[in-house]
C-alpha cells in the first residue's frame, strides 16, 4: 500500500510539472501567445482607448439626425461639437483637434 501511495504521489507531481512546463514557466521567456494575430493587425500603433462617453454620444447624434434636412444635420454636429469643448474647458483637458464630419452621401 505504501508503494501505491508513492506512486500516486510521484504521478500527480509528474502532472504537475508536466503542466508548469507545458504553460512555459521554466522556458525564463516570454511568449508572445497568436503572434499569427500580432502579425495581422494594421497600424496597431495607432490604436488607442476610447471613452464610452463619446461613442454613445456619438450614436445618439446619428439616431436623432436621420430624417433631418442637411442644415439641421450641420446644426446638431455643431451642437455636439461646442458641448464637448465645454466638457474639456471644464475638466481642464486639452481640446482635441476637430476633424471634419464626413461628407453625407449623396
């Protein structure tokens, strides 16, 4: 019976050791895990993280604008646009750069 015991032992440390090795722990590297997806991205370093806050912004404006003549539509963006230099004058952040609303379709 001892020797059953040893040997169970012995097989879940077997187990264990054969995992830490299979997860890489004893490699002292670190790998990069998908590199195949790490190689697909474009201009991955012009990505950045966005607030919620102006892409829900952003979907209310498109709810409200369909349906709307051309100057109402220009009307709201112009709206949107003075509400969020209020919003980084009062939180003290740097206004970002306006980029032009693109052109609707025709």
């Amino acid at each position: 019976m001892k020797i059953l015991r040893v040997c169970f032992f012995l097989l879940i440390l077997a187990n264990v050791a054969f995992l830490a090795w299979s997860l890489g722990y004893f490699d002292g590297t670190v790998e990069i895990h998908e590199p195949h997806r790490l190689a697909q991205q474009l201009n991955a370093e012009k990505m950045r993280i966005v607030d919620e806050k102006p892409v829900r912004e952003a979907a209310t404006a498109c709810s409200r604008v369909s349906g709307l003549t051309q100057a109402a539509v220009e009307q709201q963006e112009e709206q949107i646009i003075a509400r969020r230099k209020l919003e980084q004058q009062a939180s003290g952040q740097a206004p970002e750069p306006e980029t032009p609303p693109p052109a609707p379709p025709k």
